[in-house]
C-alpha cells in the first residue's frame, strides 16, 4: 500500500493527537456519552462512541492512501461525523484544524500551503486583538495571569507579582509580533522560532493539542507543492523529540501530586511529536507559499473575510467558543461575558435540581461527574446541555426540572426568572456548557 503525506492527512493525524491525548486522560468509559452535543444533535451511544473511536483514524487512513477527489470527500464527511459527535465543547484548534483540512481538501495543493499561513495569521493577531481588553489586561481574573500562577505552583516555583503584571501584555505582544511577520515574505522563518518557543510553552503548561495542530498548518505552510517533504532530516528530528519529550517530562505540569507513569508517558510522547513537527517546520525545503499562483489574492480575501466575520460574531456575543482566540476568557464589554450589550436573549442558561432518587440506568447516559456539576446551586448550564438533560431524565422517568435564569445586577448573579418559564430548547453549544452562577467567579473557557 503507497501511503503519501499531504496537508489534509497532516492536519487530520493531529486532530487524531488530540482525540488520542483526551482518550489518555479520561479513558473510554464516556466515549458514547452524548448528553452536551456541540452541534445540538443528540447521537446514540453506539453512533456516537464510532464517531470518537473510528471516524478520524479512518479519515487519516483514506487520505493517506486515497488522495483522489472522492477520498478527500470521504475524509471531510468522516470529520464532519467526529465534530458531530463531539460533546461539551469542540476545543478551538479542533475548529480550526477541522475548518483546514475542509478547506484544503477542495483546494488545489497549490495553495494550501497559502491557506495555512492565511490561517496560522489570522490566529495569532485576532488572538492578540480579543485579549486587549480590561479583564485580560488588567484584573486578577485574567487567563494570562491566572494560567501562569497555576503552572508556577505546579512546578513549586515562586510567583512573582512583576511577572504576573508583564504576563497579559507580553502574551497579547507575541502572538501579534507572530500574526505580523507571518504575513510578510521572507520573514517566515522568524514567525516559526516565535511560534515554536510560543506553542512549546502553551504545551508544557497543558495544552499540547493546540501546539500540534498549529504546528502541522506550519509544516504545511512550508510545503507549497501540496505534499511533506521531510527530506533527510530523520536523525535529527529523532534527536529533537528525545529533547523536547524529556523536555515536557522534566516541565509538563497539568495537575498536583506525583504523575503516574502513564502520565509521564504522556507526557513524553505529546513532547516528541511536537518535536518531530517542529523540525519538519523548521528543514522544510521550501520558505513559505508559493506567491506566483493566480489564487492568492483570492485565498486572502477569503481567509480574511472568515476571520473579519468569526469576530464580529464574537463581539455581537453570538458566540464564544469555537473563536480562534486562544485562552482569553473573553470579557470585552463587562466582568462578565454574560453581561455584554445584547443583540438578542442568547445565550440561555438554566438551573437544574437534582432529583429526589437518580436511577443507575441514568448514570449510563450522563457522567455522574456532570450530574453532580450541572446540579450543584452555584452553577447553571446552557439552554442546549439543558435540553438534552432534561430529556435523558424524563427517558428514565425523573426530572431535572430545569428552570430559567436571569441576570441580577445587584446581586451580580444569576437568579430565577420571573417573567419567563419556557423550557430549554435544542441549541447550538456557541458557548460554555456549564458555568458559575455568580458573575464574579472566575471562568476559563
């Protein structure tokens, strides 16, 4: 069987990291759960544990040995079918590396490579943009600071007040610094050793995925014929995953107490395939895009269309999650993103009782973590979780008897609505499926 690398089936293999790494931490017990899906469509458990188990491995393996039309199709609708049977939230590089293979799969392997450094641009400067805000720059509830202090704890280093104060406007500098000298022609290079030292902090703190799936849209960026080329750069990109593996060992840090040895594989193996691309990236034959295709101006305005609209919707408080905005916890326009100006009642979100007996058979279909979480007082869950809850719960013949919540100003809390007793109804999940119900608690997207 010939196999042959391209983007799609690059961009694929790290959604695949990623969907492996969750598998690692959480174990296969919830994979046909699906009691919060993303996309508001309920699946059966068998439908969607197929959906987490096989349609990306499939993907990966139809790409890699079926690069006409007809496999690159096959491969979006099995990643169409993944997304689908994603639960609780679809991470954002998830989006985006499902957004990048789509895109490159209907594109000719000219551009792709421009496609990717379009992306990769946009990533970085709206993620410096959303995060110049005064929740991020200035206030203790800032991701950058709260992140950072976490992390140091973890590693039982101090944390120093001037460190924390520089952390949020030294964050919003880089990805800038980043998304600029990605755009201009001949400064790619440098935009990799930013992005490189930038994405291995992001991994070593806990967040891996994303620092593959970027690095796989570099490697591509770096390929503007539309297949890898790794040359014969083997022994060191071995070398380099032997480093950056003991590297994430030594410094990866996601939790208290002594890791497991499992957890210390982890570790290792999260930090040589980021060290693998990392080389990929940085001995790549060729030093961006090829700019002499008559698509360019067009993959541009693209590209950049998308991001300009993803924002808006963002800042209309449409949305929030799925936004390409790299850890912000956005809070533009208020302490809390729930108090932005609104353009509509959206999003919705609902308190839930906990029932008076809880049959087995319920704790089949919804994790009892999630039960206890969801029904706690000090929490309240989106309209869409709520709704998908509620009619788990009346499947077994109990109920969550979900109510309707609305802002109090005053208290600066969520409270019950007085005016309004609807029930939840289906939703798309644009935003957290469960949060505090005070608008002062700290949330991290």
């Amino acid at each position: 069987m010939n196999f042959q690398l391209t983007p799609i089936s690059l961009v694929v293999a790290a959604l695949l990291f990623h969907q492996v790494n969750r598998l690692w931490e959480y174990g296969f017990t919830g994979v046909g759960h699906h009691f919060a899906p993303a996309f508001g469509i309920r699946l059966p458990r068998r439908t969607a544990a197929a959906g987490q188990l096989i349609a990306l491995p499939a993907a990966l393996l139809i790409t890699l040995t079926i690069p006409s039309p007809a496999g690159r199709v096959t491969a979006v609708l099995l990643l169409a079918f993944w997304v689908l049977a994603t639960q609780v939230r679809l991470s954002d590089h998830c989006w985006l590396g499902a957004v990048a293979a789509t895109v490159m799969a209907f594109t000719p392997s000219t551009v792709q490579a421009l496609v990717a450094q379009d992306l990769l641009a946009g990533v970085y400067l709206t993620a410096a943009l959303l995060k110049v805000n005064e929740e991020y720059l200035f206030t203790e509830r800032s991701a950058g600071r709260v992140v950072t202090t976490h992390y140091l704890r973890l590693l039982g280093l101090p944390v120093s007040p001037r460190l924390l104060a520089a952390v949020p406007t030294l964050v919003i500098l880089v990805e800038f610094l980043a998304g600029v000298l990605t755009c201009v022609h001949g400064l790619q290079q440098w935009a990799l050793g930013l992005a490189i030292l930038m994405h291995l902090v992001f991994g070593v703190s806990g967040n891996y995925p994303f620092s593959v799936v970027a690095l796989a849209l570099w490697v591509t960026a770096f390929s503007p014929t539309g297949h890898i080329e790794l040359g014969g750069s083997f022994w060191i990109m071995g070398a380099a995953s032997l480093f950056v593996g003991l590297l994430s060992v030594a410094m990866g840090r996601t939790a208290r107490g002594r890791r497991s040895a499992s957890w210390l594989i982890k570790d290792f193996y999260q930090g040589a395939v980021y060290g693998s691309l990392c080389v990929a990236a940085a001995l790549a034959p060729a030093s961006g895009p090829d700019r002499s295709v008559p698509w360019v101006p067009l993959v541009h305005s693209l590209v950049v269309l998308a991001f300009v609209v993803n924002f808006v919707l963002v800042v209309a408080r449409i949305k929030l999650e799925w936004s390409f905005a790299m850890f912000t916890s956005l809070r533009p326009f208020g302490r809390s993103w729930l108090e932005r100006q609104r353009l509509r009642e959206w999003p919705r979100y609902y308190a839930l009782t906990l029932p008076p007996r809880i049959p087995k058979s319920l704790l089949r279909d919804i994790d009892a973590t999630f039960v206890y979480l969801a029904t706690r007082d000090e929490n309240v869950v989106h309209e869409g979780v709520a709704h998908h809850l509620e009619a788990v719960a009346q499947e077994h013949n109990v109920t969550f008897a979900p109510r309707l919540m609305t802002i109090d100003a005053e208290k600066r809390e969520l409270v019950p609505s007085q005016s309004d007793h609807s029930p939840p109804l289906r939703r798309f999940l644009g935003h957290p499926a469960l949060v505090p119900k005070s608008l002062d608690r700290r949330y991290l997207a």
